[in-house]
C-alpha cells in the first residue's frame, strides 16, 4: 500500500509537466485549429533558459593570487562568479536559486518566440489542412532543436536545484505513518505544487477576464465570435504566446529532475500529444486530468510488481492507454464531439 | 488490351526510363561524386521506403508517423533469417516482407478505424510502443542496444545443409553462393527490387484501386454514399505500404546484415516522411526523388567539417572567413538536420507539392512563354506563370 | 393505410430523433410509393435534412426504423444502404475536387462492381471501356460532356451539383434523395434541372425531394408531406397541400 502510495507521489511531478504541455497543445489547438508538433519543442527551449540563466550566473572572475603559490610556483587563481563578487550573498543565493530564477528570464523569451513563431510561420497554416500544419511544425521542431544542439552540444546538462531543496521529505512520517517509508524529494513537491499553481492560473486568466471569455468563446466556435467582430487574430496570437510561455516554465522547472538535452522536447511532445487525445482533442480540464492521469498511471506500472505480471508494460503503458481511449472512446475522456472527427 | 500488362505508352516510357536511369547509377553518379556501392544502395533502398509510403500517405491521405516500425520489423526479420535459415538474400527478403506485412495488417487495422490527426497519432503510438519494447521485454529477439547481429555459432540451417559457408570469419549474405551482397552487385539486387516496386506502384496508380485511393483522399465521406467500403481499401494500402518497408529494412539487412531499434524510432518514420513530402507527395516520380536527393546531401553535407570550410573559404579576407565558417558550418556536418528542417519548412510552406510541383511550374512556365505571343515579354511572364 | 403495400418502397416508419432534450423528428410515419416523385418541404429547422440523414445512414434515429423494399435499413453503415440502391445528392455537393469530372462520374459505376472490396491493381483504368462510355453518355445526358478532363474543384457550383446528379444516376439507384438541388441556381439552370428531373422520372426512378422553391416542387411532385416542427403536419397531391389551411398558416407563419 505504501509503495503505491509513493508511486502515486511519483506521478504527480510527471503528471504536472504533461498535463502543462498538453494544456498549452490543448489552448492552441483549440483557438487556432492547429495541430502544432513544435510544442514539446518549446518545453525544451524553456528548459535552456534556465541553463543560459546558470551559464551566464558562473560566468567566473579570475583573481590571480601572488601570496599563495600553488604546487608549481605558479600564483593561484581564486575563481568567483560575477554576481558573487557583485552582489555578495545576494550572488551566491542567485546561483544557487539560477533555476526558479530562470522563469523570469523563460517569460520574455518564451512570449517572444511564441509570438514569433505564430506570426511568422503558423498564421499562414490556419486554413491549410491538418497534414500539412503537422508536417510545417514537425520541420520547425527540428530546425530549433538543431539550432539549440548547436550551442548547447548534444550532451544532457544537469542543473542542481537550490540546496534547500535537495533533500527528500518523508512525508509518510508527516502523515503519521512509519517514518522512512514515504520519502519523496522536495523539487518533485515544489514542480506539483507549482504546475498546479500555473494550471489554476491559467483557469483563472480564461474564466474571470474578457480576454480569457472570448478566447473561450473562440474555442466553442470559432465562426461566430469571428462574426461579431472581434479582432481574433491578436487575441489568438497572445494565446499563442501564453501557449508557449506556461511550456517554456514547465521545462525551467523541470531541469532538476531531467537534465536537458536537445531532444527532450521531442520526447516529451509525442507523450503529450498522446495527453491530449487522451484528455480529448480541445478540452482544457480534460488535457490536466489526463496529463496527471498518465503520469500516476505510469509511475505506477514501473512497480516491479506490475513489471513481473506484465513485462514491458511501463515502457507502453501510455500508449497503450491512448489506443484503448482512442477506439473505445475517440473523443477522449471530454472532449467535445466533433472536434477533428471527419 | 485486357491484357495484364496493359500500359498507357506514357507509363511504358516513364518505366523504361526509370529503369535506365536507376540501372546506370554507377556511371551518372561519377561527375556527383556518388557513385560509390554504400551510398547507391542506400538511394534503391530508401527509395523502395518512399515509393511505398507514398502509397498510403500520397493516395489515401493518410499520414502515418509510424512508418519506421515496420522498416524495423523488416530488419529484425531478415537477420534472424540469415542466423537461423541461410545467408541466401531471398528466404530472408521474402520473411521480412510477410513479418512487416502482418506487422502492418494489425497496427493497420486498429488505427484505420480513426482518421486525420487521430490516426497519425495511434501510428505513432504503435510505432514508439515497438521502439519501447524492442529496447526493453522484446531483448531476447532484439538484443537491445547493441543491436541483433550476425554470429559465428549461429546455426544458419539451410547453409550447414549445404556445407557452406566458414567457420572462420563471419559470413556475407549471398545469392546461391555466388555473388556477394556488398559492393556494387548488391546495388544492383537493391536497384532490381526499386525497379519491381516502382512497377507495381505504377500500375496501382493507373488501376481502378488507386483512383479509388485517390478518390478517398479527395473525399471519403462521398466514396461512403456512394457504395464503398472503404476500409478495406485504405487496409490494403496501408499492408501493401508496410510490405515496401519490411522490404527496404530486410534490405537494409542483406547489405549490412544488423538490425537496430533505433531504426523503428519516430524520428525515423519523419523521415520517410520528409523524403516523400520534398519529391511530391502523390506523384509517381516524386518520392524516390526526395529520397536521393536527401541521401545525397545528407552524404555530402555530413562530410564537410571546419577544415574543408576552412579550405573552401580560404580566399576570403580572415575575419570574414572565420564568420562565414562559423556560420556555415552550423549547416554541415553535424548540423546536416538543421539544413533538413529548414528545406523542410520552406517546401511544406511555398512548394506542398515538393520537387515535383516546382519541376511542373517550371515547365508551365516555359510553355506559357512558347504559347504567348513570341518574345514580346519573357520576364514579366515568368512571374505570372505559377498561378494557377 | 390506404395505399397498397406492395408499391411502397421506401417507409419511414414511427422514427424519432432526439438531440440532447431537442426533438428534431417526432412520430415521423412517410411512406413513398415506387416510381413517384416526393417532395419533402417545410421551413427552415423543420427537421427536413435530419430525415435525410436518417434514412442513408448518417444518423441513427432515437426510435422507429427505415425500411427500404423490405429490408430494415436502420443500423446499417452508409455505403451498405447505397448498395441496397439508394442514392443521395447532398445540399452542398459531395464530390471528388481532386479528380477530373469522368472521374467522378466513374467512380460511382465502378463502385457497384467493386463497392464491397476488389484488389484490380494489376488492370488498368484504361480497360474499363464500358464503365466510360457510359459515364461520357450520362454526362452528355446532363450536358456537362465538354467539361469532362477538368477538374472537379473548377467547376462552378451549379455544374458540381449537376455532376453530382450525375454520379448518382451512374448507379441507377431505385431511390434518389435530392437534397434542395436546385439551391443557390439562377433561374435558368434551376429550370435546366427541372427538365433533367422530369427526364428520370420517365425513366421510372423514386424520387425524394427537398426542397425551398415551389416551383421546382409544384412541377416536378406527385406527392408533398409537409414538416414542421419535427412533424408531419400535412400530406397528399400537391392541390390538397396547397389549399390546406395548416399548411399556409405553418409555412408564412415559419416564414415571416
């Protein structure tokens, strides 16, 4: 009971990323009417933002120490980052927080490069069939992972996570059970706690502002809120933007857990997609349900026990599931009916 | 003319020039540099992949992501073929075939039953299913990481039956004992096999079945009240596409006789994605093209490195040259992908039709020019002519 | 019921269709007599191309049943019904855009042979001489034989729904629903269709019509059931339809 217990915990961390991606899929798809394979991509670029934020936080002043010789009589350099030698302990707390601080550098840049991506290349896609959006956004996907495996090589580049957050919580002690039986890493806590919060903003943002009525309104017919004459066009390339915005943090964050590397938003993006069908193609609660869904489910079938009566199962599991829904249930777990049905 | 080997003449030509031109590769390949065993073999094959993809995606419409499983089935097939049976290429090819077919008969009837982007995702789904288990529970067949390779005490019946091979080195597949399939006679087994599929292909696309295809492409709602099944249809042309493929990976195998996981991955179904989409999608000539001229480059631009960008822009004044290279170089070798993409989003967005569809505009173009009234205006023409 | 059964091909018997709360048929009992012409009108919402729908297939009825010539239609897939010999224009033509108008008139006669499945990739187009000689016949009969090599999707709107016509006369269907075919035609080719009709009914094929204009519908039916509402308010000639009272007062009443 206990260990499935922890395997639930385990999925949550998991879960939250899917269900971030699929919910941004799910906001373009659903406004926009494209199928946009470049998504999982922008996951991936959030992630290196939190690894250009640490680049650029140890960058390293090199002081040359004539007092101390080292073995071979040269003088030694004592080695401190910029923003220490800068700012004092304030440096040493960025350093250590570069990855949440990331999220501020994430914001900008993800709105830029959603946007610019939007107008640049997708606008253009809007009335040209499914196929060809798929295939436009699958090139565009390859074209910005190569540009990142470019600078960044194509190694995984790990990025700690605040030292107050290292440890793990035994939360089995917490809930009055036995102590050391439930422990679980606090960063996979913090990445929870926070998809949560994201997911409930974005809610927020759709359900209490005008903007979030009509992008609303938008996804349950696009034709007539176009014939009211509502400038969709902006409102659809901002959503866009937050789209790309709600990935790219969800990849800042997840680099503790996940050391990126250039293909990880390719990884990410088919499970996602698999999310969002599961979810059904163009509902937001279902795009979270199932992303949380999916990822307890497969943290659950990579118990050994699981793994013993049905070999393999973890590795498929997922889309194992996706079949299952897809056939017995093609409009997902809510989806609307209609949505992409011929 | 009920004959069956009826052909419209213009289809005889094609098939005969075709022919031609795949059977002298050797020596039209020289002036390009390309003319070597390794690479040729990689255009037939290749272009076996993409001619039989095109049956599905460029006929019915259906745009499978998951082509690459059965590539890889097509491997695995073959290999187990030569450790368990004979190194003889044809029981092996012929294995390959029937696994991927079956292969593609399962996957394919499940995923028929959705269309558009559903189906493209149970693909897939399949197709990283395969992936996952050929890494993981499926190791005893597929050997995981290193890969199913050929070995010394592997039994190979047939052969022992006949007393062939050595217990020496490692044996090459060949046919009856006589050629070896390495080198340039296995170009040219690999260059027969492009030929009998780029026949059959020809004749699908002017038989009934594939205006029926093409007519469930165009409209399949229509094709339902109209009396047709049309699952069926798209079934068989989903099988006979996943035959191609079982077919170029079983080839894969006899010219280099392992099989990887890696090649059933979904980076790998883009692929043939991408060489299909910049031939021309639909046409009969289009995907074999895309696919050499991937290969193509994908061989010449993986080769360059800083040193021959370095040589090649030599003449230019240093600092210059040493940002051109930079620039450059984030094209070639290593970046070749990065080319890819960009070609990719540029033929998808200005060219859908692909290589095909610029050739045809371009020929437009100078005909227009030929029918208008003389030479009065050949600039201004050309400009016009695309439109259509 | 007072006509004879065994002239009845095609009853609509007791169907109801429910969309979430919303009746779209209620209690819908039609019984269309072979060789005639039916008219189907009514105002806009009165559930007319919900009928339609119902009866090839499209949508399964909430109750009741189709029965086509003695056979339980109801349940059965799209292209099982048409092979049963029903055949339907559509209100916006359903056609093959990518493929040239002989093309699209062979489809369907090609789809009686090998509707069911038929792996003839070995035979060539180039051999089915008969199936085109008579696709270049039907469309001569509809006066489209000069258009034959273009493409579908050039075509205008009025010559797609003739060519849909077309396809459906391809299979000699013993049941033709014609969803409003002469909506959004110039005065001109509305009549053109009217003559083209006039001609299949000579020819002795049950007709089901939809349709806004009076003037096609009072020239060209034997029969009107009028809908409104989901239901049948009114039915007979089209003298005791036009004179009905009901009739009047639903159809201005929906009109204005």
């Amino acid at each position: 009971m206990d260990a499935i217990f922890l395997q639930f915990l385990n999925g949550l961390d998991k879960g939250g990323a899917y269900a971030l991606i699929a919910l941004g899929l799910t906001l373009v798809f659903g406004t926009l009417g494209v199928v946009n394979f470049a998504h999982g991509t922008l996951f991936m670029l959030g992630a290196f933002c939190a690894v250009t934020l640490r680049k650029l936080l140890t960058l390293e002043q090199v002081v040359l120490d004539t007092e101390n010789l080292t073995a071979w009589g040269t003088a030694t350099e004592i080695r401190t980052p910029y923003v220490e030698a800068w700012f004092g302990d304030f440096g040493t707390m960025l350093v250590d927080y570069s990855v949440p601080a990331s999220i501020l550098l994430a914001i900008p840049v993800m709105l830029v490069v959603g946007v610019a991506m939007e107008r640049g290349l997708i606008k253009h896609f809007y009335r040209r069939p499914h196929a060809e959006q798929i295939l436009v956004t699958f090139g565009l996907a390859i074209v910005l992972q190569e540009i990142v495996k470019h600078y960044f090589g194509a190694n995984p580049i790990p990025q700690p996570m605040p030292a107050a957050f290292a440890g793990a919580a035994d939360i089995g002690a917490a809930l009055g059970m036995e102590p050391n039986v439930i422990v679980y890493p606090w960063w996979r806590l913090v990445y929870f706690g926070f998809s949560i919060v994201v997911i409930g903003a974005v809610f927020a943002f759709l359900q209490f502002t005008t903007f979030g009525m009509v992008v609303r309104a938008g996804m349950a017919d696009r034709e007539t809120v176009g014939l009211i004459g509502i400038d969709i066009d902006k409102r659809f390339t901002a959503m866009f933007g937050i789209a790309a915005i709600v990935a790219g943090m969800a990849g800042v964050m997840y680099t503790p857990l996940l050391p990126p590397d250039y293909h990880l938003g390719m990884d990410f993006l088919v499970l996602s997609f698999v999310v969002v069908v599961v979810g059904g193609m163009g509902s937001l609660p279902g795009a979270v349900a199932a992303g949380f869904l999916l990822g307890i489910l497969q943290s659950l079938a990579s118990m050994t026990e699981v793994k013993a009566i049905i070999p393999g199962i973890d590795q498929i599991i997922i889309y194992l599931v996706a079949v299952v829904i897809l056939l017995v249930r093609p409009r997902g777990l809510m989806g609307r009916r209609g949505v992409m049905e011929s | 003319m009920n004959s069956i080997f009826s052909m419209s003449r213009k289809d005889v030509i094609t098939f005969l020039i075709f022919s031609a031109v795949v059977l002298l590769m050797p020596i039209w390949l020289q002036p390009f540099g390309a003319a070597y065993p390794d690479l040729m073999q990689k255009f037939a094959i290749f272009g076996i992949l993409a001619i039989g993809f095109n049956i599905l995606f460029g006929l019915t419409g259906y745009l499978s992501f998951g082509h690459a499983a059965f590539l890889g089935a097509g491997s695995y097939a073959a290999v187990w073929t030569f450790k368990l049976f004979s190194m003889n290429p044809i029981p092996a090819l012929i294995f390959a075939v029937i696994i991927a077919g079956l292969f593609a008969l399962a996957i394919g009837y499940v995923s028929l039953r959705r269309s558009g982007i559903y189906f493209s995702i149970l693909t897939l789904a399949f197709a990283q299913m395969s992936y996952n288990l050929a890494y993981s529970v499926l190791t005893p067949v597929t050997y995981g990481e290193t890969g199913l390779q050929l070995a010394l005490d592997d039994p190979r019946i047939a052969d022992a039956a006949f007393g062939g091979g050595s217990d020496v080195a490692l044996p090459v597949s060949n046919l009856f004992g006589m050629v070896n399939m390495n080198g340039i006679p296995g170009f040219y087994f690999c260059a027969i096999f492009l030929i009998i599929g780029f026949f059959i292909t020809q004749r699908i696309f002017a038989s009934p079945f594939g205006m029926m295809l093409r007519a469930i492409k165009s409209n399949q709602n229509r094709m339902s009240y109209t009396g047709f099944n049309t699952r069926p249809y798209t079934l068989t042309a989903f099988v006979i596409s996943g035959m191609y493929a079982g077919l170029a990976g079983g080839l894969m195998a006899v010219t280099d006789p392992l099989a990887g996981a890696e090649r059933m991955q979904w980076t790998a179904s883009g692929e043939i994605v991408l060489m299909t989409i910049l031939g021309g999608v639909g046409t009969l000539i289009g995907p074999v093209v895309g696919a050499w001229l991937i290969k193509y480059f994908e061989n010449i631009f993986s080769s360059f490195n800083e040193n021959v960008l370095h040589n090649l822009f030599a003449f230019l004044p240093e600092g210059i040259e040493k940002f051109v290279v930079e620039v450059t170089s984030m094209f070639v070798g290593e970046g070749w992908h990065l080319t890819l993409g960009l070609v990719f989003v540029l033929v998808v967005t200005f060219l859908p039709g692909g290589m095909m569809e610029g050739y045809r505009r371009i020929v437009d173009m100078f005909q227009k020019k030929d029918d208008g009234d003389g030479k009065a205006s050949t600039k201004s023409d050309a400009a016009t002519a695309p439109a259509e | 019921m007072t006509t004879n059964n065994e002239n009845i091909v095609l009853h609509v018997a007791d169907v109801h269709k429910t969309f979430g709360g919303l009746h779209a048929l209620s209690d819908i009992d039609l019984q269309i007599e072979e060789g005639k012409t039916h008219a189907i009108i009514g105002p806009n919402g009165a559930g007319k191309s919900t009928l339609l729908n119902v009866v090839v297939g499209r949508l399964a009825p909430t109750r009741g049943a189709v029965v086509f010539d003695g056979q339980v239609l109801t349940g059965k897939q799209p292209h099982e019904i048409n092979q049963v010999g029903v055949a339907r224009v559509f209100q916006t033509p359903e056609i093959f855009p990518d493929l040239t108008v002989l093309q699209n008139v062979m489809i369907p006669a090609l789809a009686k042979r090998d509707g069911d499945f038929k792996l003839n990739f070995l035979s060539s187009l180039e051999d089915e001489v008969e199936i085109r000689e008579e696709a270049e016949h039907m469309l001569e009969d509809v006066g489209m034989k000069a258009s034959k090599d273009m493409f579908a999707s050039s075509l205008s709107r009025g010559d797609k729904r003739r060519m849909e016509l077309a396809m459906c006369l391809m299979q000699h269907p013993r049941l033709l629903l014609l969803d409003e075919p002469t909506a959004g035609m110039s005065r001109h080719d509305t009549n053109t269709t009217i003559d083209l009709l006039k001609k299949i009914k000579e020819r002795g094929m049950t007709k089901v019509i939809i349709e806004h204009d009076m003037h096609v519908v009072f020239s060209l039916a034997d029969k009107i059931s009028v809908l409104a509402g989901g239901r049948i308010i009114a039915e007979g000639t089209p003298e005791e339809v036009r004179n009905n009272p009901k009739v009047q007062e639903a159809y201005l009443g929906g009109a204005h």
